[in-house]
C-alpha cells in the first residue's frame, strides 16, 4: 500500500465525524461495500471518522439485501445523531415505487426527515436519492441519480435540478451520485472535504480506482491531477514529487525510482499524466506556495516553502502555469 504523502496534513487533532451509512430493504450491496470501504481505508491512514450501518430493522434483525443474504450486526435506526454526523444513504434494487413503497421504507423516509435537513451532510448513493427526495431533501437542490430513475426522480423533486450523465452532484451539504461505482467516486471526494486531496489519492490507488469528479464540478486538485492512470512506475514517481515537493528532484533520481531509463521516464510520464514532469512538479510548488500564502506569508516565505530560490522565481513559475498571481492568492489580513 502506498503510504499517505508525509507532506500531507495533520488529521489526527480534528474531531470524529460519525458517517452512517443508512441501509433501505433491498440493499444493493455494492452501493454500501464500496463506498464503505472507501472510508475504512481512510480512516486506517488517519482520517478521524467512524462509521455505523444503521437501517429500519428492529433490535437483532438482519438488514435485507438484493442478493437475497442478510446482514446481521446493524444497527436500528437511532432516536438521536451527533450534530456533526454524515448520512450516506444507500441505494436499494427495483423500481421507484420498489424501493418507496415498503413499510421499512417509509419509516426510512420518516427519519430522514428528522435527521436529514439539520444542517448535517447527506450523501446518496444510486436510489438513495429517491428516499432523500421522498423526504422533502432534495427540494430546490441541483442532484442525480441512476439513469434509470432520473425521471422518477423529477416526479418526486419538481422543484429540484435533476442532472442527466453526472458521476455525482454537490450542491451545498448535499451530495447524489449515478450508479454504483458513482458511490465510490463520491466517498473519494468526501474523503477529499473531510481530510485532503492527496488523502482521497491514496485512498483510489489502494483501492485499484480512478479518482474521478463530475463534469462542472470545481477542478482538480494539483495533487489528485495527473493521476487517472494505472501506471505503476509513474505513480512511483507522482507519489515522490507529492510526498517532498519543495525538493530538487534530477530527472535521474526519479527514473531510479520508477526503474526506467530518463528517456522513458519523460515519455511514459507525459502519456499516463497529460503533462511533463516539470509541469507537474511545478503545480505541486505553487500548491505549496499557495498554502502558505492564504496563511498570511509573504510572497518571500511562500516561495522557500516550495522549494524556489526567491519570490522572483515563484512569480515567474506562477505567470507559466496560473492566471492569477501571488499577490491575489495571498490571505488579507
């Protein structure tokens, strides 16, 4: 596994965020199990959340799946939430009408509506977003779901922005996304929000995952850029340069450590990124000197933070590879 860049941001001072993971009759297992798990690896590299699986069961009884293979161990659904706890709700096999019209489900809607508009964040996987939406949550909110469902979803939402074709949707602490694997993408850019970047990066190489995000949503992140490949040798060497940006790393030093020769090193590193090498190098120093920047340094200390002799040199980097300048991204104080 490959370990969390030692650049990266402390986690371990922030508090734990409760993410539940709610389960409708009829569970499609996939739905839970890879964002589930997205989360699990996350929090073993430090990200401070825990997780509950939570569905409308009594005390004892197994939550029902698709596969038709019960889950034991889960939780009722509980009477109160911590305030700063996530909702994922997951998505169930079947129609619209399918996946609303049991018992189990209805008291699922009930919840929600108790739990899911107080300001804590809600995610949907698939069809979850059908229950959300029964539940009054998705009103005026931009969302998605599952090809299959959009137009049951607009009956149940008039008034929301139901997207066609989109991974997933953000739209403040609401989150929806398409089809199964959309619910690994959308765990990834949660993990994103609630750790970093380069967390969510780790997470997808761990995973065997590409890190994605929904055509319209906010650009990537120089340190997840680059990244949506399966080239071995090149995340080696991606994972060098994000690890120790503010470093002088001679072409020679990196191809021993993607155990390439430095022709084939370049080559192979501009097919699987889209960038050279010191292109990508130099978006991960301007995100440093950005960092330090909205932090209160001066354009001086910001650029011996990323490893550049002067606030010249960051200027001159800055006016190749960005569109705004040093002076504009720096915090006022």
């Amino acid at each position: 596994m490959d370990a969390l860049p030692a650049s990266a941001p402390s986690m371990t001072s922030s508090p734990i965020t409760e993410v539940c993971f709610v389960l409708p009759p009829a569970l499609i297992l996939l739905d839970l199990a890879g964002a589930a798990d997205a989360f699990r690896i996350a929090a073993s590299m430090g990200l401070p959340v825990r997780l509950r699986l939570l569905a409308p069961i009594a005390e004892g009884e197994a939550a029902t799946t698709a596969l038709g293979v019960g889950l034991a161990g889960i939780e009722p659904l509980p009477a109160q939430l911590d305030d700063h706890a996530m909702i994922v709700v997951c998505g169930a096999t079947g129609s619209g009408e399918q996946v609303l019209s049991s018992p189990a489900s209805k008291a699922l809607v009930v919840w929600l509506q108790r739990h899911g508009g107080q300001g804590r964040r809600l995610a949907c996987v698939c069809s979850g977003a059908l229950l959300a939406a029964a539940a009054g949550l998705l009103d005026g909110r931009r969302c998605t779901t599952h090809h299959s469902l959009l137009d049951t979803l607009r009956e149940l939402a008039p008034t929301a922005e139901v997207l066609d074709s989109r991974v997933f949707v953000e739209d403040g602490e609401v989150y929806t996304s398409a089809g199964i694997t959309a619910g690994i993408d959308l765990a990834l850019h949660l993990i994103a929000g609630l750790g970093s970047s380069r967390l969510a990066a780790a997470v997808a190489r761990e995973m065997a995952v590409y890190v994605r995000r929904a055509s319209g949503d906010p650009a990537l992140s120089p340190w997840l850029e680059g990244r949506n490949h399966m080239n071995t040798a090149i995340h080696h060497v991606q994972d060098a340069l994000a690890r120790a940006p503010a470093q002088e790393w001679p072409l020679a030093r990196l191809a021993d450590i993607g155990h390439l020769s430095v022709r084939s090193l370049t080559r192979h590193f501009r097919e699987a990124s889209g960038m050279s090498i010191n292109t990508y190098h130099a978006r991960l120093r301007l995100a440093l000197a950005r960092q330090a920047l909205a932090t209160g340094d001066s354009v001086e200390r910001a650029a011996e933070r990323a490893g550049l002799g002067s606030a010249r040199q960051l200027r001159r980097l800055w006016s190749t590879h960005a569109s705004d300048s040093p002076a504009s991204a720096r915090r006022r104080r």
